[in-house]
C-alpha cells in the first residue's frame, strides 16, 4: 500500500483480557518496527523485524506481549492478560533503507479499563 | 547505549517567525544517522529531516534546517517562517549506522505557533 496502516485505530479492552494489534508495512519494506508511547512520553522500542533474521525483542517489557510477522509482511502484536499499564499508543514503522528513516503507521490507541 | 535528550518540553512561536529546537545525544559511535520527527495530533510520526553524521554539511528541507555539532553531539532544529501546520510535538531520533536499526528518541518538544 501507499503507507503503513495500522489497525484498529482505538480499541477499548477489560483488565485481563487479550488484543490483537495489526500492522501493515509498505510493500517492499523488509523491516518492520513496533513502538510504544505512553501520555507524554517518547517512543519506546518494543520489537525488530528484518527480513527472514530472527526478530530482536529485547525491548518487549514482558512475556505478556509477543509479535509475529508473517510472510515478511503484515505484522501482529498480542498483549495478553491486559493490564492499565498497558495503555498507550502503539506504532508500527516500516522502512527499506535505515538512512532513510522509517514511516510510521497512525498507531492504535490502546485504552485498558 | 545511545540516549537523546531534548531539554525542552514546551516552546511557542509566532507565526512567520523563527523558533530553535534543542537535541542533544550521548554515543561512543563515531557515524550514526539522526533526524527529527513531527507528531501532530493526528498521531502520524512524519519525518521532518534527516542528518548522516559523516557529512559535514548541514541538512535543510525547505523551511526547516539542522544546526549539527558532532564534537559537542548536539542536532537543533531550526524552523523558519513558522506557519500554523508546524504546531506539533516535534521529536529528536538517533539510529547507529551499524548494528541495531532502533530507532532511539527523544521524550519531545510541544511546539505551539500562535497566530
């Protein structure tokens, strides 16, 4: 597609139960991002995705967050047992070359009452 | 491991003025990238400008410019003839050369422009 897209937009999830993230990269792009950005705060590193190598997940903050990416394309983050903590908006960025920067998705506000 | 500070949490600026964002990095490395990203309301992180270290010569896009001091590790961004659309969160990024492809960011600057 033109640019990344991210869904859902908003979802609104109980304490404890499991989501769903998805991202869709711009086709081509062989590494894939996710970020978290918690009320007012930077972009927090979550996980790396480059091509068929074996994704770096050295800033998923618990085992109750996990990603896949299939097909070198579409991309999902599952963030189990939900806790408040976990709100935040979460980004998805895609990119080709790294001196290029990445282009980031609209994110998907996660909102856990 | 790489840090980026922007001491600025907020800053204004008159329309059709001239506003300066600060960004400072800590890193051992000696070629990195760094560039600044726009984030308005609409969520959508855009990239503003880019900035490789080897090159000494500093990046302009249009009305927005880098003031890059590699000795002193500090990357501002100058935004000059400042229009309503600039209002943004406005964030700071550092990614090495090598190795990792994180991207490491500032915590940001609100930019307001009044009219």
């Amino acid at each position: 597609g033109a640019g990344v897209s991210q869904s859902p937009s908003n979802k609104v999830t109980e304490k404890g139960k499991d989501v769903e993230l998805r991202c869709d990269p711009i086709s081509g792009h062989t590494a894939l991002y996710w970020y978290r950005q918690s009320l007012g705060q930077g972009l927090e590193f979550l996980i790396y995705f480059q091509g068929n190598s074996a994704p770096d997940k050295s800033g998923l903050p618990s085992d109750r967050f996990s990603a896949e990416r299939t097909g070198g394309s579409v991309s999902t983050l599952t963030i189990q047992r939900t806790q408040q903590e976990d709100s935040a908006v979460y980004l998805c960025a895609s990119s080709l070359r790294a001196q290029q920067g990445y282009t980031f998705g609209s994110g998907t506000r996660l909102t856990v009452v | 491991a790489q840090t980026v500070t922007q001491s600025q949490p907020e800053m204004s600026v008159q329309e059709a003025e001239t506003v300066t964002l600060s960004c400072t990095y800590d890193t051992s490395e000696s070629d990195y990238y760094l560039f600044w990203y726009k984030q308005p309301p609409s969520r959508q992180m855009i990239l503003v400008i880019r900035q490789e270290a080897y090159k000494q010569q500093n990046a302009t896009e249009n009305r927005f410019s880098v003031n890059f001091q590699k000795a002193a590790k500090s990357f501002s961004l100058k935004i000059s003839d400042s229009q309503l659309g600039d209002a943004a969160m406005y964030f700071c990024a550092y990614r090495s050369r090598g190795g990792s492809e994180k991207l490491v960011f500032g915590k940001g600057t609100k930019l307001t422009v009044n009219p």
